[in-house]
C-alpha cells in the first residue's frame, strides 16, 4: 500500500510539472532603459520589478518593434512586424490622424493559447482598435477590463477627447480612481479568481503608466520629493508615476504568490518603447527616446520570471524583440501553429540555454503632423551594423553597435557598400508591407 501510495504521489506530482504554464506579460507604456533601479536608476526605487527581474532573467538586448505604443502591441499579440498586420503607425480616435487598422487576418496569441484550454484576459490598455472588429473580445481574449484607447487626458477621469473608451468586455463602464490602481486591482481580482481552476490563464496586463499626462497621486510626489533632495518638480512627477505603478506590480506578485499560483506562472516584465524625454524619461546610456529610431527609443527593460523552470539572477545579452514573446508563450504552454510569423521563440534564452538567432531586424513608423507628413521612417539591423532614419526628411544614418554603442559616429559616408547593403534588405521589407492595408475601410 505503501508503494503505491508513493508511485500515486509521484505520478500526481509529475503530472503537476508538466502543467503548461499561466502566462503574465505585464506592459508599461513609456518607460525608459534607465527608468528601472535594476538597470541603474539612482533617483528612482522600483523594488518590485526588481524583485521579478532577479527572481528570473534579465536581458540587456530586448528591443520593443517600435518606437512608439499601437506598433509594438500589435507585434506582441501576433508575432509579427506590426506594419505586417497593418499597424505601422498609432491607431487613434481621429481617423485623419490614424495610421493603423489590425488585420482581420493576424491571427492573435489568445486564440492560439485556446488550443491548450487557456482562459486569456487583457486588463488596462489595448490601443489596437475603438470600434468593432477590432475590439479585445473579438479578436480571441474572453476577459477585458481596461481601456480601448490610446493615451488618456487624465488619469482620474480616464476620458480621451472626451470620450468615454473604459470598457468591462462590450460594456461602457465609469469607474473612480487612478487608471493605475484600477489595473492592478482589476488584475488582482482575476487572478484570485482563477485560483483553483484547472484551466491555465493568460492575463495580459497593460498599463498606461508612465506615458502623459504626468499625473501620479499627490502622496507619492511628496515622497519622492522628501527622499530625493533637489529633485526638480518634473522628473520627480514622472518617478512617482513609475514607482506607483511598481508598487501594483508587486501587488500582482504577491497575488500570484498568495493564490499559489506564482511557481508555474510564466510572468514578464517590459516596456512598449523607449523613455519620452520631453517629461523626464531616461534611457540610461542610449542615444534618444520615445519616437527616435536610436536605441533610446526601441532599446527597453526585459525580465522574465517562472520559478519552476528558470534560474534565478540570469542574465543575457541575447537580441530579442516584443514579437518574441509570441512564440515564447506558445513554446512554453506547448502550443506548436503552422501560420506564420517574424519572431523566434527565445523559450531556451530564458532557461538558460545557450540560443544562437540570426536575423536581420527591422523597425519602421508611420505618422502625421508636420515633422512627419504622413511618411515613414525606419530602422534595420544585420548583426552589429544599424542602419537608421529618423526622420523622412533627413539623410540615411549608420552605425556600427559594437564599436559605437551610444550611436555618436555616423559612419554612412565612409562605409556606403554596408549602407546600400542593408537599404536593399529594407526595401524588400518595404515592399512586403506595401501590399497590407493600414486604414479602415471607408464608410459610404
């Protein structure tokens, strides 16, 4: 009886580690390289990302796919470059400013997690559609709670161009309070929810913090104001924005922890791009920010933490972008899909492995206003050697990451067989995503 008590055990026990994995991937919006203590902030304490970077891996390389929010999205939820599934640029309220429309075709993580019985769920922001098709719960995740839209013109009344875009599935909601502690909230109460169910999950977690307006609860303000003596009222706004939004980042954990879910949970941390300087965001040692094609502006924080499986204080240098996270996840909950896609599972990267990607990279932006014009503008990347234009109007840049990481030495003149070399493959790139609409179809 003993033993077959023990062989009973033992088969339960195993069967209970080779459960796939619940998934978090936790977003925040505008957060720069250098705006995490983990990677050398010195005015600014984010324990709890810390505390998810540490209990995991840290990579140095993680690039978001664009410079700026819907793009970098649409990457994460197909596996694709976002001009790919008709997303170069930001979707918006205004259709004679939006440069995006989410291709009925991308097929999205939610709905290739469902082959594994995942119940997904995105809370906060979604940036990838206002209307029907192209709302969360049509396009494959069964629970949303958060915001339709872009940027909100307040964090309080969570409007954008006074409209209304919260939203609990199909239905328009008007809660009280901060947009971030409505995240967390809500974030927490599904996974308490999901405690004891044999259904793993997917939850999605999107912030819309650090981005504008700059408006952090008065409290957190005054105590960041009394720890960092000669802080300016600026930079001192935007670090209170970032560490109230750590601090729901570890109220997350802890539910994670509290429900007993936290040791075959698959949780990631990054950024959608880089910092926005205008505020006050820092990229660390990176050249540029928010909106630019120099690693300021696509070079973000990464970690990834599941105590089951990966190895606590790793570290790697390995070059991943958001799209990754598509077939990570797929890899993870032991989904394989024969649609395809441009990212690469870097499932081995984070369990230690020794994972050797070559490819090329590309970014590219579509925008309005008159520093764009409607035009785009891109980056690419083949091995150590960045090809970039930052702006429609200006001359072709190129540089060597390697030798030159903080992209000070131009060196387009001196090597044009490289940069016709990569122009080349860019262009071929270009003309993949010619053939994608990006714009809504035209209501008569």
């Amino acid at each position: 009886m003993r033993f077959l008590a023990a062989v009973l055990f033992f088969t339960l026990a195993a069967s209970a580690f080779a459960a796939p994995p619940n998934i978090v991937i936790i977003l925040s919006d505008d957060q720069g390289y250098g705006d995490v203590s983990a990677y050398g902030a010195t005015d600014l304490k984010t324990p709890h990302i810390d505390r998810l970077i540490t209990s995991g891996i840290r990579l140095d390389h993680f690039y978001a796919n664009c410079n700026v929010c819907s793009p970098t999205r649409a990457a994460l939820l197909t596996g694709r470059y976002p001009d790919l599934v008709g997303v170069p640029g930001v979707v918006r309220t205004n259709a004679r400013d939006n440069w995006g429309y989410l291709s009925q075709d991308a097929v999205m993580l939610p709905s290739v997690l469902k082959k594994k019985g995942y119940d997904s769920a995105i809370v906060g922001k979604w940036h990838l559609g206002l209307e029907s098709p192209n709302t969360p719960n049509e396009r494959g995740f069964d629970f949303f709670h958060g915001f339709l839209g872009d940027m909100m013109d307040d964090y309080y009344n969570h409007r954008r161009h006074g409209n209304n875009y919260m939203r609990r599935n199909g239905n328009t909601i008007t809660p009280e309070g901060h947009a971030t502690d409505l995240f967390t909230q809500w974030a927490v109460d599904y996974i308490k929810e999901r405690k004891g169910k044999t259904k793993p999950f997917f939850l999605y977690l999107a912030y819309n913090a650090p981005h504008t307006p700059i408006q952090p609860p008065k409290e957190w303000v005054e105590k960041v104001k009394e720890r960092e003596k000669g802080i300016t009222d600026r930079r001192a706004k935007l670090v209170a924005l970032i560490e109230h939004m750590d601090d729901g980042i570890g109220k997350v954990i802890d539910a994670l922890e509290e429900t007993g879910q936290r040791e075959n949970t698959l949780l990631i941390f990054t950024s959608d791009n880089g910092g926005d300087i205008g505020p006050g965001g820092l990229n660390g040692p990176l050249r540029g920010g928010k909106q630019d094609m120099y690693e300021g502006g696509i070079r973000v924080c990464f970690g990834a933490s599941w105590p089951a499986k990966i190895k606590p204080g790793s570290r790697s240098d390995q070059v991943a972008m958001t799209m990754d996270l598509f077939p990570t996840a797929c890899e993870a909950a032991g989904i394989s899909f024969n649609h395809k896609i441009d990212g690469v599972s870097i499932l081995p990267t984070l369990l230690g492995e020794q994972q050797k990607i070559e490819r090329d990279l590309v970014w590219v932006r579509r925008e309005g206003n008159n520093r764009y014009r409607g035009q785009d503008y891109f980056a690419f990347r083949r091995g150590d050697w960045k090809l970039l234009h930052n702006n429609p109007f200006l001359p072709l840049e190129l540089y060597n990451l390697k030798d030159d990481p903080k992209e000070e030495n131009d060196l387009a003149a001196k090597e044009p067989r490289k940069l016709q070399e990569l122009m080349r493959e860019l262009m071929a790139h270009i003309q993949r995503a010619g053939s994608v609409p990006w714009q809504a179809p035209v209501k008569e």
